[in-house]
C-alpha cells in the first residue's frame, strides 16, 4: 500500500483529527490510536448504535489499532516517549500549547526523534489572538464566511449540515503529513521532521473559491443566493411530476442543448431570454417556462434525456438513494466491514482510488484498548511488564 | 520545498483540476500548465477582473507555469510525449477516456514513462454507469445526498455556496497524487506510476461524516435541521444588540458555562431544561430566554465573556470581515501577489503550514503562455525549432 511502513501515534479524538488518520490508515499506513483507559474517544458512544458500535465511530477509525494510556501519569508519558521513538507521525488535537505542558514540546520530540513529522489539527491556527478559543465546527463556520454565503437571500447565514470544518481541516492534515513526508531529507538543517498544521478555520477560508476573490477584489460581500447561480441562468432545481431535478446550463452551448431537449428553444428567439444576461435579469421568467415543461414528465425521463443531450444534470437524492444509487455501488463507496462478536457494519468508501497500490479496509475500528499488549509488545516490554501497567492503570 | 523536483504536467481547466495542482505547486512542484493557444483556461474571463486579471483565475493559479499547446495537432501530442517523458505527474480532468483517445492511454504512458503518476479528477469516477455523464459542482451536490441534509426542514433542499465538490475532489486528488508518489518502488511489478483518480461525487459522499453513518445504521434519511443541531441544545445563532453570535454547548459541562455565562444557570432547575434531551425538546423556549438575554448586550461583549469562560462562541462574518479579522491576518490567510504590469492581486493563504518547507509564493498566475519558450528550452528545443512551432500555431 502507499504508506506501508509508516507508523503513526495518534492522540486525536472526535472528528477532525481521527479523520486526517483515518485517510492514513486508509493508505496503509499503522495508525496507533491512543485512548484514555475507561473511557477512550467520545465519538464510541455517539451516533447511531448498533450491538454496542457506533457507526459513526466505525466510519473514522478503520484501519486503526487501538492503545489505551493513562498521559497524565508519568509511566503513560514514557510509554508514549517510547512510542514516538519509532514513529514517523505524530497527530494532535489539543488546544495549541497542551502538547508542550505534557512534555512533549519540539526540544523533547527532536531529542526523542528528529525524523517525526508532528500534525496538529486546532481551531484557529496556533498563533494569534484565537490561538487559544476554544473551537467547534459550527463555530468555524460562522467565523470563516462560509455561513454568511451559505443560504437564502433575506432569510439568516446557514450552516452547512455535515461538520464541514472538521473534514477539511482533516484533509488538509492528511495532505500536509504526506507533504511532509515526501520533504525527508530536504530541510535546510538536514533533520527530517517538522511541524504540519491545519485548522477548522483556515481550512474553510480556503473553500470560497470565486466567493472570497470577487470579495476581495471588489471589497464588498457577496450575496447569499441560494440554490441560484450567481451569475448564469437558467440553472436550479426544477420540479418533475415526481420530485426535482437539478440541472446546471454553465454555458450557452449548454443552455441551447437544455432547452433543445426538453423542446424549449423558442424561448432563445424572445429578447428577454436571448442572452445569459437577458435571461439571468428575467430568471423568474424562464424558470417558469422550464418548470412548466419538466413538470409534465417523471424524474427518470428527463434524467435519461437530459444526459443523452450532454446536459449536466442529476435527481436530488436523499441518502438512502444514495447508498442504493448504482455507481455508488460501482464506485464501492460503501464498505461493509465485519466487527468480530459484533456483526457487519456499513461505512462510506474511499473518496480517492490509487489503482497500483489501491485503500483497503485491513482492520475494523479497534476495540478500546484492544491491540494495548499487541503495540507494546512490539516495543519490546515483556508480558509481567505490560500486566504491571494494566494492574496500575496506566494502560 | 516540501515537493520541489516534482515536476507536474497539467492538463486541466476549471476548478477542481487546477486546485490539485495549486496545492502541489503550493508545496514546490513544478506545475506546467498546458493551454490551448487563444483562449487557454475559460476561468481566465471568469469572476472579478482587474486590469485584464481573473482574481478568480489568480487565486487557483499562482506558482504555475504556463505553455499553449494545440492538442488535436500531432506536433502539439509529441510536445506532450515529451513533457511526460520528464514529468512526475500528469494531472487531468477530461471525461473519462478522453485522454486514451487522444492517444495517450496506459500503455502508452507506460512506454513514455513507467514512473508516472496519471491523477484524473472527474465527475463520477471512471466506471460504473454515470462514468459519462457530464458533470457539475451543483450536479454531484443533488446526488451525493448533500442538498438532501442541508438546509431548513419544511424547505427544498439547498446547496452549499462554494463549488464545494470541485474543492473537495481536487483535494482529495492532491492527497492521492502525493500517496502515489509516496508508493514508487512499491508496487507489485516494480513499476513507479499508477493511476490516481478522485471524483466530485464521491468526494463528497465521503463527508456525510454522522450523517451516514445513521443513514446506514438506521436505513432512513437524516432531517435537514438548518442552524439547529440535531441532537444538541443549546446551540445556533442568537441575536445581540448589534448581529448574531454563533453557539455551540457540545456538552452539559459548557451548557453550565453557558448559561452561566449569561447569568441564566437558574435554567438548567427547571424540569423541562434539566437535561440535553429535555431541552432540546423544549428547544424554542430555551432559546428565547437565551436570545432575550444576548440581545441586551453586543456581539462584541458577548464574544469575550463567553470566550472568557471557554464556550465555543463566534461572530457569524461577512467575508469582507474575515478578510480584515486579526487572526486571520495572523495567520497570513489573506496573500498579496504583484502580477507585473497588471499591479497586485489578493488572493486566499496557505491552509496547510509546514514549518520546516512552507509553502511560498514563487510565482504569480501565469500569463497564457507565459513559460512556452522557457518549458521547451527546458526539453532541449531549440530557439529555431520553438520559433517553427509558434509560426505553425501549435504552441
């Protein structure tokens, strides 16, 4: 696989952070999920629950083995010490700062390994005034502006409903480790690890595309507009006899195309709809035309017809049509994985194919603690040495 | 630089192909980005222009390279032969299959270069029954189920602002494209190069995130739930004397913070709001007593007090805020870049730091076939031969 070989320790919990390692693992990489004995990661005992797993925690933590340790007490920080030693990543979620009060600031990681690539997942970044607020997807949201875009014109910013922030900031991480790694042996200082940082915030900045340069170069906001393209027409959800269809015409050979097919090119003829800029002015009008027409067939129909005519378009799909939609299927984006005692549980797959080297579900999301003597057995403590541990509670 | 000598050969236009590259060349690689003579990138004319420069095209284009190259021509494919004979990386964004037509499929890739890494970005992945179907941000948002959580309950489904599944895939094929990378040597047959594909759709199927997991658990469709959470209270926006403020009690400890905070713990006595599910129950009455309060002060005072006792709170911000907000600026998310003789150009910052090869502005967006001569130089054309092919139109 394409990070076999690369071990990484993982002290990261919810979503975020356990995201960025589970598209490690994912890749091959060992991933050692370190959770708190008694109780391990939140997201356990989250979400859907079915013969005691959470799906939700199944989904981000394939491919992972599971490490329970006390990092309060002193015997914990030296188990993790004796982790980082044969590391290659380490991944964090704390507040900037809690990892250094642990003990593990960047003197004490480059002593104990100057290989180690360290990835911090945090809020706002770990310098400037927020450095230290406390963060939250919601919160990301409503700072980054992508609330204020997101909606409908004269009704309140709205969210986006997955944790969006989370994911991102995830993916960046996983991207910057990878980076991170490839840059080995290139450091001015000839040493091998570094620093790999990304946030909630940032992450979301970064996803304003055409929004934050027409901000920018304008210097005013841009408005919310719902599910209307800002610039081109026609382009939205259209109601079939039996549910809706979204169609986006990007351009006027598209546009020609649409109204083609569904026998509309007429309205091409009348001045008010001649240009893009005609028909956006006139959008309601239009909109009405099209409407009136796709509402005399079925979904299905005008789905088939819309895509012979090369025209982007695609039905409104709630979840469970989603997971039953046949190249969801085709593409293997969902998995289901065997929970041994437990029975099978269903994921999403991988977002990204490699076809040399291609993602593998290797492991179920671990037990709490249930590869503890595995791991440090393979850093060499003997059986009376890991039943000490276990006695005292530290792992 | 975290990938310098990684040299990338771009065959793609839009978006979600020249995000990919942008966080390639970001991390060092040398991006070559292929245009058609004439009209090269259409996102060149798209968005806000200053002094004849997309900020749009600006932002997804910076520290690449630009050559014209007339792709249906034979000179202009033997160009391409030999720039992927010392590429990396070819990245495009065709419909699947296009490039085996062009003439490049597998096996001739191979026999150019057994090291290279093909990444194709495209709407649906390259098999399965909708492999064809023209694609489109809004498309793959109907039918990832995306729209179908998002928005308010009672209202149609709602897309999110940003080309959301551009991003999402184009990153997702960065991520792959370093993997990949990361792999060479260790593939079954010895080869270096594969195939590395991320599509819109199942880009965002991925970040469904507690949303899919209870769809698969439970075999039913989430609700949309706008700003509301949908297992949480308190949490949303509320309105102080001056704008709204973005909360999120994620737990019964910050929910006493909270109200503590707003000196309305008294609330947590009464029956109907004594635990999470009593009062997201009652969830209308406890926000109004909620908002009563914030309504007395501003978004401001409010922002610190509740910062102040750790309650994930934020202002909910327009963009031209965010692009003034201190931390932002601290983190250095906004990028002035002088594009010579068309002034300077804002565009967003790095969302993954590393400390040892950050990322750095090396070059403005190119001009259309700003870098010909230099590229072909490069590969050993000589000034007659360059000359030749400008005269003939191919590059």
């Amino acid at each position: 696989m394409a990070l076999s070989g690369i071990r990484v320790v993982d002290l990261t919990r919810i979503l975020a952070g356990p995201f960025c390692t589970m598209l490690l693992a994912d890749m091959g990489a060992d991933v050692i999920k370190i959770e708190s004995p008694g109780g391990g990661d939140p997201v356990r005992n989250q979400g859907a629950m079915k013969h005691g797993v959470s799906w939700y925690f199944a989904q981000f933590n394939r491919n992972k083995r599971s490490l329970t340790l006390d990092l309060r007490s002193a015997e914990g920080k030296a188990v993790l010490a004796d982790l980082i030693r044969g590391a290659d990543v380490l991944v964090e979620n704390y507040r900037p700062g809690v990892l250094d009060e642990m003990g593990f600031d960047q003197a004490r990681r480059d002593a104990l390994n100057p290989n180690l690539v360290t990835t911090s997942v945090n809020g706002f970044g770990s310098t400037g005034p927020y450095a230290q607020r406390p963060a939250f997807d919601f919160i990301a949201q409503a700072m980054s502006g992508f609330m204020a875009v997101n909606g409908r014109e004269g009704e309140p910013p709205m969210r986006a409903a997955p944790p969006l922030s989370d994911l991102v900031a995830g993916l960046y991480a996983a991207f910057g480790t990878v980076c991170a790694l490839m840059a080995r042996g290139r450091l001015a200082d000839g040493a091998a690890g570094q620093r790999v940082e990304a946030s909630l915030n940032n992450g979301l900045v970064s996803l304003m595309a055409y929004l934050s340069a027409e901000c920018l170069a304008g210097g005013t906001d841009p408005k919310r507009t719902g599910n209307d393209h800002p610039i081109m027409s026609p382009y939205g959800l259209y109601r079939a006899a039996d549910g809706e269809i979204a169609v986006a015409a990007s351009h006027d050979g598209i546009v020609e195309r649409f109204l083609g097919a569904i026998d509309l090119l007429e309205l091409l003829e009348r001045p008010e709809y001649a240009t893009n800029a005609d028909r956006f002015e006139n959008r309601a009008g239009i909109d009405a035309e099209i409407e009136a027409r796709i509402g005399l067939d079925t979904v299905e129909a005008w789905i088939e017809r819309l895509n012979g005519a090369g025209v982007p378009c695609g039905r409104v799909q709630p979840l469970t049509e989603v997971f039953e939609d046949p190249q969801i299927q085709a593409q293997e984006m969902v998995l289901e994985i065997d929970h041994p005692g437990r029975g099978p549980v269903k994921v999403t797959g991988f977002p990204v194919k490699l076809d040399g080297t291609p993602c593998q579900v290797r492991l179920p999301a671990p037990e709490l603690g249930g590869h503890t003597g595995e791991v440090l057995g393979e850093l060499g403590y003997d059986a009376p040495r890991i039943d000490a541990l276990r006695a005292r509670g530290v792992v």
